[in-house]
RNA sequence: GGGCGGUUAGCUCAGUUGGUUAGAGUACUACCUUGACAUGGUAGGGGUCAUUGGUUCGAAUCCAUUACCGCCCACCA
C-alpha cells in the first residue's frame, strides 16, 4: 500500500503540485477544434498589487469553473496577466525617489521612467507568485503586461482609429483634478463623502452703491475666479439687480449679475457667485452667460500670482486669510454649518479640485449603443440580474470618458503637433520627421488599455490579420469573467463597447460580480483601518484550501461576505474530514484484503445502503451542476459539504464498518465501493480544492504519478439512481436509530451501557426495516439486544417512545424514573393533540376542502392519520404506566 | 434627491410557481477519548420569519405601508 500520512501536510503539497502542474505545462492551451473550448480572462491585477480578498475571489471562483470544465473535456483556456497602473505605480517610484530627496523632474521622462520598469522587474511580480498559490489553472505560457509591446500597438491603433473616426477630441473642460498624483482622473475614478465645512456670507457690493449681494460660498478661495453673480430669474429680492455690476472683493473688479435658473432660490441668500473655472456647474452656467473662466489655482491646488497677497497660500491657508481679511473688511455676514458631499480620489484619498484644462476624451454615446443592445438581447448575461439595471442606468446615461492623464507611467498619447504649424498628426508611428513634432505629453487612463484586455491577449490587431488569427478565432469571445461589481463601468462595460466596437462581438458570455469581503462587522476591509488579516497568513496557517473552501462556501450570490479569520475553521475542517475519511479507506482496504484472504467472494446484492447513497450521491451531482450554473457557489460547496460530511461519513462510512464485518465474504466488494465514491468525490471536489484533492487522489491508487486529478473526467449524472422511496426508507432507519440514542440519553443510561431493547412495529413496512438494520441499530446504539415483538408486558421495567410506526421499549433494569417518563411522554401528547387540533380544524372547514387541490387536502388527511396513531400508541403507553 | 437590494436561531445563510409543527452550518450546553478524524462523535436548548395592514380556505413566501441596514447614481453653492 501506498504511504498514506496522518495528517495532510498543505504547505509541502501545495509547492509540490504548483510546481507539477506548472513544469507539466498542464494548463497551457493551443486552440484544438476538436474540442470544445472555454476561455477566461483574468481581470489583470496592478503591477503593484499584493494578494487581498477581492483577488482571492477574482481567482478562485474562474478557477472553479476552469478546472470543472477541463475535467468535463473542455479545452481550457485562462490566461493571466497585469495592469500597469498608472498613478499607483507613478506614485510608487515617485515616493523611493523622494527618499534620496529626487523628484521625477530631476530624472527627466526617459529616465523616470527606466527606472519604473526596473521598479517593474524587481517589485512587480508578487503578486503573480500569489496567484500561484492560490492554485490558479492559468496558462502561464500566455501571461500579458498592458504594457507589452502588442498590448502598446493595439492601444494606439484604437487610439488613431477613434480619433480619425471623430470619436476623440481634446477639449477645454472641468475636470476632476487629484492635486497629489497632479493628474486629471475620470468621474468613475472618484467617489463622494459626506463631510461638514462652513458656508461662508459674503458682501458683494453693487457698482457705486451702498447696496450689496450677499453670496454664500463655501469655497472663499477661489472668488478671486469670479466672473459673475448668478440668481434666479424668479427670485424677486434680486430682479432689480439682474445686468448690473458688483465689486468683486480684493480686485477691485466689477462682474455682473446673472439671472440663470440652474440657482436655487431657497439655497443660502439665493446669490451665486460664479467660478467657471473651479466648478463644474459654474462652467455651465458661464458658457450660458459667456463669461471668461479664470484660473486661480496651481496644479499643486495652491493660489496662483492671479490672487494677489494671497499667491503662494495653498487653499485651506488661503481661505483662513482670506476669511481674516474680509472681516477686517466688513465684508463677512456670517458663518455657518454645511453638511455637503464632497468629491475624493480613489486612488490617493486626495480631495478632488474642479480644475479647467485641455483634456483629451472619448464620444461614449455612440459606443454605447450596441452595448446596452448585446445585455438586453441575452447575447450577456449578468448575475445577478440586478447588475443589468444598474449597467442600463449608466449606459443610458454615459458620459464622455476623459482619457488623458499628466503621467509619466503609461501609454503616451499618439498625437503630435507641428512646431511651426501648430498641425496635428495622429498616427500608430511617430512622424518620419521627429525633429520638427513634439508628441503630446500625456499618457493614456489605464483603462483604455485594459479595456482592450480581452482582444488584445489573444494577439488582435484591428487588421486584416484578424481573418486568420486562430487564437483569436478560437477563444474569442471569452466565456465568463468574475469581477468585482466595483469595476462594472471602469472595465466591463468599457470592455463590452471595445469588443462590439472591434469585432463586432462581445468579449464574454456571462459575468458574475461576485461579492464583496467585509469583516465580521460589515465594514470594508481597508488597510488604514488595519480590520482583517492578510489572506496570504491565513492560507499559511489554514491551507490554500481551507481558504477557497470558506470563501466560496461564504459568498452567496449578491450579497456581500462578513468574513473573520475563524471562519476559515470550516474550510479547514472540511479538508481535514476528507483527509481522514480517505486515510481511513485505505486502512480499511488494507486490513480487509488481508483479513479475507482466504474468504471466498460471495455474490453480492445491493440493500437500502446502496441504493440510498446511490441516490444521494446522483442527487448531489445534479445539485451541484445547477448551483454552478445558476452561480449559486455558495450552495455548491454546502451541498458537497453536506454529502460528505452527513452522509458519506457519518452514515455510509459508519454503516459499512459494520457491514463488512458482517459479510465478510463481500467486504471486498463493499470496501472497493466505498473507495470509487470516495474518488468520484474527489473529482467533484477537485475545482474548488484542488491541491487536497491531487494530494488524496494520488494517495488512494497506485500508478497515478504521470496523472493529475485536473484531467480526470468530471463524474457523470446516473438521474435513474436517485429514488426517493430508497431516501424515504433510509431516513426511517435514522430516525430509529436516533430516537434510540435519545431514548439512552433521556433515561440517564450512558452510551458505553449495552442495553436490551423491544420493538414493536405496527405495519409490516416498519417490521421489514427493523429486522433489516437490526444488526447495524445494535451497533450503532450499542445494544445488548434488539427483540421484535408484537405486544409489552405492562410492568414498569421500560422506557418508551415512538418513532414513526415504530414504539420503541428501552429495558432499565429497574432503573426507571417513572415519573420523568410519564412527564416527558405526557408533554409530546400534549403537543401533538394541540397540532391534531389545527389539523381538524382544517379538515373539517367546508372552505379549505372545497379550494385546496385534492393532493394538498390528502397530505393534510395522512397527516392526521399519522399524528393519530402516534398519539394513540403514547396514550397506551402512559396507562400501561399508571 | 433618484434607483436597487436586504431584514428568517447569538452569528452566517437556505427556504423552489403560496400548502412543514420554519431548516442547515456555526456558536452555545451535556455526554463520549468507541481502532479515520477532539480540526472528532452523539444528542440538546434556541426563531411572533423587521413593522402594520391587505389578498387567500391557507402567507416567511403575493400586494401595500413604515422602520432600519447596505449598494449604485446624481449632486445644491
């Protein structure tokens, strides 16, 4: 016999099969169209990522899937890769160099960013090593940079493209400007908070005049970008005002009132002062007006030299300043709370400035509309469907997408202009006169290269070539995708208009947004608030498996995941229990073929065991199936769980111990079958634990070591083995079994105390099972002895119970608490003719027999007759006692 | 402000088109070291199914209402 270890020693089996699988090249893919294929992407991570909880399960739930499919004969393809990240890897670099006290500057482009490639090569790939370990089946072989030279190709020949197809323009606009990274970011790249600041009244006084507006502002700073006060044309404190001028504070500088109804007349004093160049709105309402949009802050949000005294200042200093100053000036009314949203990065938490610039942008409304087509046709598939909604909202809704960034790390926009001419030349090659072109400097979102992700892996070239690519036939479009529901607009609903866009066809078939992973108290995992243990810990002290294992059997559809750290007990516990289970099997296997030698092979015949576990088993597979299917994943794993834990090892296991010493001329038979469950389990399991699975799967049979369990054929479905009749039966024989436990327990008889039992079954069915299980109830509720009989002496010598048709006497040698029997007894009775009640009650309403369908009015009948016949027997019992 | 989802045992969740005395895991309690497993076994206690009203012979399930939680979108200076 093999080696079958104690315990399972995860940290070896997990670099051994890594290492196997991947020097194996197990899961490198070449298109075969023979077979039928199954291509995921995977939703590349940042270069500077590290392993969290939202990768486990981008990972884990494909690699499910990917592995399920390769053992049902799929050729599987899954293929990794990362995300250049634009900002956080800038950032990264920026913060090494402001530790030799260096700014990028001091390095110049070029070199800066050299060195974020050498960055790249050293730090980059940890979190590929990561997935790794997580036992992700991907193609390694086919691992893609959004920065790789194709991946680069393909970027600007959507650029050229779009741009010559009007789609991309560069435009003047507010932008959101995240003052840390110094860039423009796009609206999806943001997010608002609540926050309370002061709402600041200031005077405005009319051209020569005693009069004055007052404005209420929150942002005093920026009125040195004035350019008008606005009211609403209904307000009547203000009519007389509206084309007249007020001194703008400081400058000495006269702007006009405005009357624009965008101004809410209940809003503070009712007067806006407008900053077209520092607020969305207030751009709007300038182009309205046509008023000049002047710039009052630096790219560092500090006050520039427009501002007068208060140059330098950056805007929290300023604005105290500048509040000092009006008050000296008399010009400040009052101050009061203002609870308001306000706009933050998410990438460096910075609070966003409105800022006015020359931006480059993409025409979505055009892109969008075969996108919101390809969902509403079925041709995609969200789950849950309540992400299709939310999809429909902001397609319908979409705005034009700002692409440029003023980085340095990234895809350089492929635009120059002509040094004389002013000229613009967009192409995928630079000019063939670099020296009178200066390119644009800015380089392109990190999603306008992921976007193309599911196109660009597989070596698309919006060209010709395209016809004969047979990677690019074969995989594409993908089959599935697991993101996270945060990155639904920022990269799948990018990635849907790229694909109709450039193939005509979409990227993926069906996206599930799996869940979120918060802590035990709901709250975002986050690092600033330090409120969860690192994944990567935890698979070391639990086991990769454990870990997928608990995830998985957390994350139900649509709903977020309260995970802790003992949690992962489960995963844990599971994996143990199967290990043990199948350390158990050999022994047995071994121990049999030694003790049977010499015992001839009886023919062997399949009883209620067989037949009940055979449809349990086809019943967990069918499950199983249509969890997966429906992306139930949560109920995938409970209801393997459940299979093997209740019912593989607590019953059949359990019962088959004693079955093969009862029939020792079959134990060879029964051993071998309980092995094939076992590794038809195995199979089953393989997708979502699949180091365990390899480990026991080479354990359990000899001359497996060229094999991999990931390519042994997923267990086929037997419908006509799942019998309910044969289920039925079974749970007849637990109840039996527990109610005798219970019986023991109740009457004080500790279980080590063989006692001697009478039954008395009042149908033949019920007399069938018992002789039948005599031999195993025994056992199992370590009787002496298990009579049938067909009616009790009344003497006081036992305790009862009754269990379906079944009454059950518990011999006490004299022990008996006669009154704590009749207690216990009269208290069932009691209930049962309370719930005899409800049942009469409804048999005998003229309503209820009238509407209800015949087959609910007999349930309800066969009830009542079951219930009767129960109270009947236990009434027997207490006057047997009395 | 608009939209969506949720509320079932201490906790995490099931509950199929309305027809169980409402289930599971976990936690808790008791007993058990019985030759796979104490990361285990056997059993037990624990729920007015968020509120109020309606439809129905019958509601955790359908409808409406309220409350609370969460998410998304927009954003008022």
């Amino acid at each position: 016999m093999k080696e079958f270890p104690k315990n399972f020693d995860y940290h070896t089996s997990e670099l051994k099969w890594q290492k196997y699988w991947e020097d194996n090249k197990l899961y490198e893919s070449h298109p075969n169209t023979e077979k039928p294929k199954y291509s995921v992407v995977i939703p590349p991570p940042n270069v500077t990522g590290s392993l969290h909880f939202g990768h486990m399960l981008d990972i884990t739930i494909p690699d499910i899937y990917c592995r399920r499919k390769r053992m049902e004969g799929f050729e599987v393809c899954w293929v990794p890769g990362m995300d250049h990240a634009g900002i956080a890897t800038q950032i990264m670099v920026e913060k090494e160099l402001a530790k030799e006290g260096k700014t990028k500057y001091d390095l110049g482009r070029d070199k800066f960013n050299e060195l974020v490639w050498q960055w790249k090569e050293k730090n980059g790939g940890t979190i590929l090593n990561q997935i790794r370990k997580l036992g992700a089946s991907v193609d390694w072989s086919k691992e893609r940079f959004t920065l790789d030279e194709g991946l680069s190709l393909n970027v600007r020949k959507v650029f050229v493209d779009l741009y010559k197809k009007g789609l991309i323009y560069r435009g003047n606009r507010i932008v959101n400007w995240d003052p840390v990274s110094q860039t423009a970011v796009s609206d999806d790249e943001i997010f608002h908070e609540e926050r309370t600041d002061k709402l600041y009244f200031i005077k405005y006084y009319l051209e020569n005049s005693d009069e004055f507006i007052t404005i209420a502002t929150t942002r005093p700073e920026t009125l040195f970008g004035d350019t008008a006060v606005a009211v609403n044309p209904n307000d009547k404190r203000y009519k007389s005002y509206i084309g007249k001028k007020v001194n703008l504070p400081f400058l000495n500088k006269l702007i006009p009132v405005v009357a624009d109804d965008y101004v809410d007349i209940e809003f503070g004093t009712g007067a806006l002062k407008i900053t077209p160049a520092h607020d969305v709105n207030d751009f709007e309402v300038g182009q309205r007006h046509d008023l000049e949009a002047v710039i009052v802050l630096t790219k560092e949000s500090k006050l520039n030299e427009y501002t007068g005294e208060f140059k330098g200042l950056d805007i929290f200093q300023a604005r105290k300043k500048i509040i000092e100053r009006l008050k000296e000036l008399d010009l400040l009314v009052k101050i009061e709370d203002l609870t308001h949203n306000i706009a933050i990065s998410d990438r460096t938490k910075a609070v966003i400035e409105p800022y006015l610039s020359e931006q480059w942008f993409v025409k979505m409304k055009e892109l969008a509309g075969p996108a919101i087509e390809a969902v509403k046709s079925g041709d995609i598939k969200f789950y849950p469907d309540r992400y299709t909604k939310i999809y429909f909202h902001w397609m319908n809704n979409i705005r034009d997408w700002c692409i440029s960034r003023q980085l340095w790390w990234g895809h350089q926009i492929p635009i120059w202009y002509h040094k004389n001419t002013g000229e613009i030349y967009c192409e995928v090659d630079s000019p063939k006169d670099p020296e009178n072109w200066i390119q644009d400097e800015d380089v392109l979102d990190t999603w306008f290269s992921s976007w193309l992700w599911p196109l660009s892996v597989f070596g698309w070239e919006n060209s010709e070539k395209d016809k004969t690519n047979e990677w690019l036939n074969y995989y594409y479009p993908t089959d599935f995708l697991s993101p996270g529901p945060d990155i639904i607009y920022l990269w799948v609903a990018r990635m849907i208009m790229a694909g109709l866009e450039y193939t005509g066809k979409v990227p993926f078939r069906e996206v599930y947004f799996h869940s979120i992973i918060r802590d035990n108290k709901g709250i975002k995992m986050s690092k600033t608030l330090g409120n969860y243990s690192e994944p990567l810990d935890l698979m070391d002290k639990y086991g990769t498996d454990a870990m997928r294992f608990t995830i998985v059997y957390l994350a139900p559809l649509g709903s977020d995941v309260f995970f802790d750290e003992d949690k992962t007990q489960i995963g844990r516990n599971f994996v143990t229990k199967l290990w043990n289970a199948g350390r158990f099997l050999m022994m047995m296997k071994d121990k049999i073929s030694e003790d049977t030698r010499d015992i001839p092979h009886a023919d062997y015949k399949n009883d209620l065991i067989d037949s009940w576990i055979e449809s349990r088993y086809n019943s967990t597979l069918i499950n199983t199936a249509k969890y997966l299917k429906e992306y139930k994943l949560n109920e995938y794993t409970k209801s393997l769980y459940n299979f093997v834990w209740n019912d593989f090892c607590d019953w059949y296991i359990e019962l088959m111990k004693i079955k093969v010493s009862e029939q020792p001329s079959n134990a060879v038979r029964i051993i071998d079958g309980a092995i094939n469950y076992y590794d038809n389990i195995l199979r089953i399991l393989h997708p979502v634990i699949p180091y365990v699975t390899e480990e026991l799967w080479h354990n359990i049979e000899e001359g497996r070591d060229d094999k991999s369990i990931s390519f042994a054929s997923s267990p086929s479905v037997d419908e006509t083995k799942i019998r309910a009749g044969s289920e039925d039966d079974f749970e007849k024989v637990k109840e039996l079994v527990t109610s005798m436990r219970n019986l023991k327990k109740d009457n004080g008889i500790a279980p080590s105390v063989r006692s001697n039992v009478l039954v008395n079954p009042s149908t033949a069915e019920g007399r069938k099972l018992v002789e039948q299980f005599s031999s195993y109830i025994k056992k199992l509720c370590n009787l002496e002895s298990l009579e049938i009989v067909n009616k009790i002496d009344d003497n006081n010598e036992y305790a009862s119970s009754v269990v379906n048709d079944v009454e059950l006497y518990l011999s006490l040698e004299g022990n008996l608490d006669s009154e704590k029997q009749a207690e216990k007894i009269s208290k069932e009775i009691e209930n049962l003719k309370k719930y005899l009640g409800t049942l009469d009650k409804k048999l005998t309403n003229e309503n209820f027999l009238s509407k209800a369908s015949n087959e609910v009015v007999e349930k309800e009948k066969q009830k009542q007759s079951e219930t009767k016949d129960k109270l009947d027997k236990l009434e027997k019992m207490v006057l047997k006692k009395s």
